[in-house]
C-alpha cells in the first residue's frame, strides 16, 4: 500500500511569494516560529518583522524550538489544505478551537498566535493555493 505524502512542497514558493507581496506586509510585523508537524514531517518557519525568514526541515525532537505547532496527520493536512484552497475549510483559529491541533511552548505563546493569525493564515492560504 502507497504511504500518502505530506504536502509540503510549496512552503518556499509560499515564502517567496508573501515576501514580495506588500498586503501581506501591511498585516503587520510578526515575530514567531510556527513547527509545522505534519505525519513524520517537521518544519521550522520562523516569521520576523514583515517576512518570512526562513523554512528550515528539522527533526521532530526540535519541534521544541518552535514558539506553536501545527500538528495533523497527513490526511488531515491534505485534505484541509485543499479545503482552503477552495475557500471552504476553516481557519486555523477556528480549527483549534474544534480539532486542538495546535500546541504552544507556553500560554503567552498561545497567545502569540491570535496576535499573528492573520499572517499565519495568509501563509497557509497561498501554500494551499499553490499546493492546488
């Protein structure tokens, strides 16, 4: 039986394209790290100031240096992903008030996450797009 792959592959693309894009600077200055922990995949993106820094892939023991994690399985990841892409699934605020798919390092981190929600969500929303 073939094992589903994460869809991950457009992160970079998704950076590139916010990093050029001035609305996604005019939702304002973000300074947190986002672990994305999707089946066995990790990735690091750290958000400083007005870009998207850097995407780095890491093991899933460094998760711990991420300020949230995003943790789905790969089918739920997929199919949310195609959701958004389609303006129909719902947002990651949203999503964790239902699935808790998101763990912060510690409560302010939490909050953290409803300050820079919108950024966050931009940066799902075009990797969704492109991932399309």
């Amino acid at each position: 039986m073939a094992t589903v792959k994460a869809n991950l592959d457009w992160l970079s693309a998704a950076q590139e394209a916010l990093n050029g894009d001035s609305a996604f600077r005019k939702l304002g200055s973000t300074d947190i790290t986002l672990g994305l922990s999707i089946g066995d995949e990790a990735r690091l993106v750290t958000f400083e100031a007005f870009e998207i820094a850097s995407i780095s892939e890491i093991s899933p023991m460094d998760l711990r240096d991420a300020d949230i994690v995003l943790e789905m399985s790969v089918k739920n990841w997929n199919a949310y992903l195609r959701k958004r892409a389609k303006g129909k699934g719902p947002s990651l605020l949203t999503l964790d008030l239902d699935q808790r798919v998101i763990t912060p390092r510690s409560p302010i981190d939490r909050l953290k996450l409803e300050r820079y929600n919108l950024s966050l969500q931009a940066f799902i929303d075009k990797g969704a797009e492109l991932a399309a």
